[in-house]
C-alpha cells in the first residue's frame, strides 16, 4: 500500500518551504524541528512553471528535492528579495543552474547601482568562493526590477519596495483567482517612532491586501524587538496587524531571529494564534517547517 500523502488539488498552486530562518543558518538541536536553513521557497504552479523565492541556504534542499525526482528542469524564475548573504548565498549550491539545455531567470533589485548580475557574480569571483558564475552552464537571464508589473506565463507579479537596509523588493503573486505575497526583509516601526509612515504601511497593507497566502518577515518577539528597532525586520504583533487589517486568509512567520530555538518559534506561533483571536480575525496563522508544502 502506498504511503498515506496529502493530495494535491487540481490546478493548485504548491507552496514549500526549504530554509525558514533568518541572517545566518542556525543548524543543531535546537533547530531540529523548523530546520535552520536561510530563506527560500518554491512555488510549483500547474503546467509546470517553477518560481523560486530566494536562495538562502534553504535552496541547496530543494535542489537535492529535485535531483531526487530525476527531475530535468528546463526552466524556472527565481526571484530575489535582496543580496543580503541569507537570501543568495545558496544559488552556487543550485545543480539545475551548471547543465547546459536548462533555462533559468534570476531577478530581483539592483543594489547600490550593482545589477543583479553583477550581485550574483560578485559572491562568485574566486575569492569568496571557488566556481565563477561562467560555471552555470544554463542559460541565464538577469534583470534588475523596481517597483512594477509583469507576467510569467500566466502568472501575474507586482513588486513593492520594502522597508530594510537597501533594496528589498516584495512580491505579489496572482495566478487563477489566487494570490501569493512574499514580504521579507521588511521593517514596520513603532507609531511612536519617527520613522513610522502611515503611507508605507497602507501601501504595504493594499499590496497584500485580500491574499490568500502572505509569507513575511517575522524575526523577532515583540520584546526583543524593542532593542532591535531600525534594524530592519518586524515582530509578531505587527504582522499580525498587518494581515488581519488586509484580510489576509494565511499567514506564514517567516525568517526567525538565528538565535530562536524550535520552542521560541513555537512560543511566537502561539503569541499570534493568541492575538489573532483576541481581534476576532479570520487569518489562519502558521510557522512552517524546513520541508512542508501547502496547496493553495
Ligand atoms: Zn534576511
Ligand atoms: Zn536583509
């Protein structure tokens, strides 16, 4: 008999988390459960379009996913958030890049005039790390994309920037009647602080306004954001806020602090389950795990 399994629903979208941790791959016992890879996640649409989120440390896991199912891919788009090492330091680690015949789109925010080309090779020069980008036997289309609209098959993308030390672009994704946001590295700000925007955060509230799946930055605990503000990223209770406001339908906390153990995770999880119920929002909320997919 065959293994029990989740059944994919016809024509849904699969959304797997590969690398759910933040700044820094945080391996050991403690990070047994979530996983202590660096951001990335695949989204599998029907008719076999793959778009890939980032390429953290994560992205080396779905490699191995894919050569696993003898799975020649011709193509796929990774879209990239931002250079910072977490979100690209997987891609020299990504097989389907070094065969010849494969077809690969890498876009995402040119940084500091840096192009992504230039960003990706740069992390690829012989100093840092042995192989050149010249290595990647695929056919490889790099481009810098700012705040605009454009379409992947049938797949329709906005980009929004975010809040967070440089470039950081957030992605909207809609295909179906659904939609899929991807909102990280991201900061939001006390209203007490004299960086809050009202402006920013109903821009950010209408991009992911009424989506079916918002996958964002959620590193820190509301305390220990107290100490950490201006340095980028948000907390539980803003995420919150911010998905019950825009009707969000599922929220995943994403890019935990490298000093958060499973347990704290599980306690953050829990402190927004909690907040979400006190607001008598509709938002289901999930951390989830190194490995797990949904359908959407
Ligand atoms: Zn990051
Ligand atoms: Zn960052």
């Amino acid at each position: 008999m065959n293994k029990p399994h989740k059944q994919i629903i016809e024509g849904s979208i699969k959304v797997t988390f590969w690398g759910v941790h933040g700044t820094l791959t945080v391996p050991g016992q403690k990070t047994l459960r979530y996983g202590g890879n660096t951001p990335c996640v695949s989204l599998q649409f029907p008719g076999d379009t793959l778009v890939i989120l980032d390429g953290g440390s994560g992205i080396k896991e779905l490699s191995n996913h894919l050569l696993s199912e003898g799975r020649v891919i011709t193509k796929a788009t990774i879209l990239i958030s931002h250079p910072h090492w977490d979100h690209i330091n997987g891609l020299p680690f990504f097989a389907p890049l070094y065969p010849r015949g494969n077809t690969f789109n890498i876009w995402g925010p040119a940084n500091s005039g840096i192009s992504m080309r230039k960003l990706i090779a740069g992390q690829m020069d012989g100093v840092y790390f042995p192989i050149n980008i010249k290595e990647f036997g695929a056919r490889i289309s790099f481009r810098d994309l700012g705040e605009e609209q454009f379409a992947i098959d049938a797949i329709t993308i906005r980009t929004m920037f975010l809040n967070h030390p440089g470039q950081c672009l957030g992605y909207r994704l809609n295909y179906g009647g659904r939609s899929i946001c991807y909102v990280t590295d991201n900061e939001m700000y006390p209203e007490s602080n004299r960086l809050y925007s009202k402006t920013y955060i109903n821009k950010l509230a209408d991009f992911v306004a009424d989506t079916d799946v918002l996958i964002t930055d959620c590193t820190y605990t509301d305390e220990e954001y107290e100490e950490k503000i201006g340095w980028g990223h948000s907390s539980v209770k803003q995420v919150v806020e911010l998905a019950d406001r825009a009707r969000v339908k599922i929220l995943y906390l994403y890019h935990h602090d490298l000093d958060q153990t499973d347990d704290d995770i599980d306690d953050k999880l829990k402190v927004a389950q909690a907040l979400l119920e006190k607001r008598g929002s509709s938002t289901i909320c999930i951390a989830p795990k190194e490995g797990e997919f949904f359908d959407v």
